[in-house]
C-alpha cells in the first residue's frame, strides 16, 4: 500500500484502506476502483491523498492503531453525544457509558501496538471534522501517554478527556463558531469560554475530576500565555500538556478552509519551534521520537537520485527508514529495498523530500 496525493490519484487506482465519510460512515471500500467522477468529488470535501494499493506497493502494509471499525464507532459515539448534548444539554447516564467502553477499546489496542509510530498522513472530511478530530486527538494524546509509561487508568482518563475536550463549545453559539472572518475582541472572549463550560459540564456529569481538569486547561500554553487561567509550566496539568500537542499536531495534519494540510515533516518543525512556548520540552522530546516524519507508505526522493516507497519506521532512527526503491530519475527500475538505518552503505544518502507522482 503506498499513499498518493489526491492530486496525483487517477481513475482505474485501487483503494488500499476504506475511506470514511460523513457521520462515521464509510465513503468508499478498501478495494474499490477510483472512478473519474470520485476524484473531484473526492478533493471538493477535502482528502489529503488516499492508500492504493498496486504491484510496487502490495508488500507494504501500512498498520493502523486502532482498527477502522474502532475509529468509526467512536466517531458516531462522539457525534451522536455531542448532539444530544446540544439538544437536551444533559449528559446521559447511557452516552458516559459508550464513550467509557470505547475508551477502553481504544486504550487496549494502544497498548497492543504500544511500538507503533505515530502516522500523522490524515483522512478526514471537512463536513465531520470534529468529530474526527475529537478521535484522532483521542488516539494521538494516548499514544504519547504510552510513550510515557502511564498507567492504564490514567490512560483511559486522558483519552477520555481528550476526545471530550472541546465539549464546551456546544455551549457557544454556532454563528460565532462558524463566522467566516475574523472575530471581535468580544466573540473571542465568548470562544474563551469553552474550556470552563467543558469543565463544569463534564464535573456535573461525574466524569474523573483528572480528565476534568485536562478539559478545563487545555488552552494553557506552557510560557503561561493561553486561557482561561494563564497557568505555567507544570501548574498545567500533564493530561492538559499532552491534549495540547495532540490537539494542534492533528489540526494542522488536516485540510482547513484557509490554508492546506501540514506534511508530518513540517508538523515535526513546527512541535519544534513551539518548544517550551506552546509545548512543554520534555513532553516534545517524546512526542518526536514517536512521530514518523516519512510514515510507512508515504512516496519519498532520496539524494542519491533515486525515488522510492517508506516500507519500516524506527522509533530511534526516525529519519532513516526502510525505503522500497522503484525509480532512479524518472527511470523505473528493478525494485529493491534499501535501509538507511543500517544498510552500511547507504550512510552518505539522505531523504530530500516527498514524490508527489512515482
Ligand atoms: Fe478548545
């Protein structure tokens, strides 16, 4: 399997993985044939690219962390709460309990792919993009807890909150959430009220006063400069710390109305430049180990000329993965794999950037 760009998919292409849609639906199959009339249709609702699955690429497999079927119910859990919420403005008794044992599910195959490398290649829909996100920032702000050991129940704490971390802006009125331009002094300090709302709805409801908390802060900034509070450093709590790179690393993995979908490379940059201001350092330190720059699948040009497909991520050798060569120029040639990592003789070549066609 290898990713493509929706710029570069053509009719005729096999899909890889199933593509969801709107309302945690599935838009198309895994193993559907693209058609013309999909590609437009396809690139309108905002995909990034898509997996295909071809000769060159059929021994690639690209691994989720949590199974299609997992993320779609989530993401009709979340979106079915967050509606009844909005309507009856009550939390049910029944929703805690499907959101708890989803949670659970997700913090189960988390821990079963606890060495898998964070993939930040994105598809998601404009239409859903809360709902999606509220997952992905689920997922992501698990994985990072994984990474630091955290133990099971304060895992299912922080997933809980950070897949309910925006659950207060149910509470601000959709004119100034949807507003097109920019808002006033006074509709931003309206927006500022989100995480205090999520804060005392979710403490109504009995959630964990820890994932309360996460909710309530979740706009601090490290260097003390977020909302509501201006809490500092490690007066933040550490579930808030996390949901925050969580929740920025998958927002800018995603096609947005004013500007395009962050490469994982340039995700990487930004986590970097916001060390210690946005972030907490010694959360990113751990965060990047665990990012893919080149997740598996993903095209890439190597400086020795030749083109080829990421086939193996290492935690520790995030920059060398294994590369599955196909192209040298715009030649095809015979393919064979390559390992930066410890291929002996590749130590003098470098990933120079993405292959949008190959
Ligand atoms: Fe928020």
């Amino acid at each position: 399997m290898r990713f493509v760009p929706i710029n570069c998919i053509q009719e005729g292409m096999i899909l890889g993985k199933g593509l969801p849609g709107v309302s945690g639906l599935m838009l198309l199959n895994k193993g559907a044939v693209i058609q013309s009339s999909y590609v437009c249709k396809l690139k309108e609702l905002g995909y990034v690219g898509l997996y295909i699955e071809d000769d060159l690429s059929n021994d690639i497999e690209v691994i989720d962390v949590i199974s299609q079927n997992v993320r779609l119910k989530t993401i009709r859990t979340i979106k079915n709460t967050l509606i009844a919420v909005q309507k009856d403005k009550e939390l049910t008794e029944d929703s805690v309990d499907r959101i708890q044992n989803l949670m659970n599910d997700i913090v189960d195959s988390i821990l079963v792919n606890r060495d898998a490398m964070i993939n930040l290649i994105d598809l998601k829909v404009f239409d859903d993009y809360t709902y999606y996100h509220s997952v992905n920032v689920g997922v992501l702000a698990i994985t990072l807890g994984v990474a630091l050991n955290l133990s099971r129940e304060k895992l299912y704490k922080l997933g809980l909150a950070a897949v309910l971390h925006d659950i207060g802006k149910v509470f601000i009125s959709k004119n100034i959430l949807n507003k097109p331009g920019k808002l006033t002094y006074e509709e931003f300090d309206i927006v500022k009220t989100h995480p205090q709302k999520g804060f005392e709805y979710l403490k109504k409801a009995n959630l964990p006063l820890s994932s309360c908390k996460a909710v309530l802060q979740h706009h601090e900034r490290f260097n003390g400069q977020g909302y509501p509070m201006g809490a500092e450093g490690e007066k933040i709590s550490l579930f808030s710390r996390i949901i925050t790179i969580a929740d920025v690393c998958d927002a800018l993995a995603s096609n947005r109305p004013y500007r395009k979908a962050l490469t994982p490379t340039e995700i990487v940059e930004y986590v970097m430049s916001e060390y210690g201001s946005l972030f907490d350092p010694a959360l990113v330190d751990v965060f990047i180990k665990r990012i893919a720059p080149y997740p598996v699948g993903t095209c890439v040009l190597l400086s020795n000329g030749m083109a080829g497909i990421v086939a193996e991520n290492y935690p520790d050798s995030c920059l060398r993965p294994k590369v599955k060569i196909i192209k040298h120029g715009m030649k095809d040639i015979e393919p064979f794999f390559i390992d930066m990592k410890t291929d002996t003789k590749s130590y003098n070549i470098t990933i120079t950037g993405l292959a949008e066609a190959i």
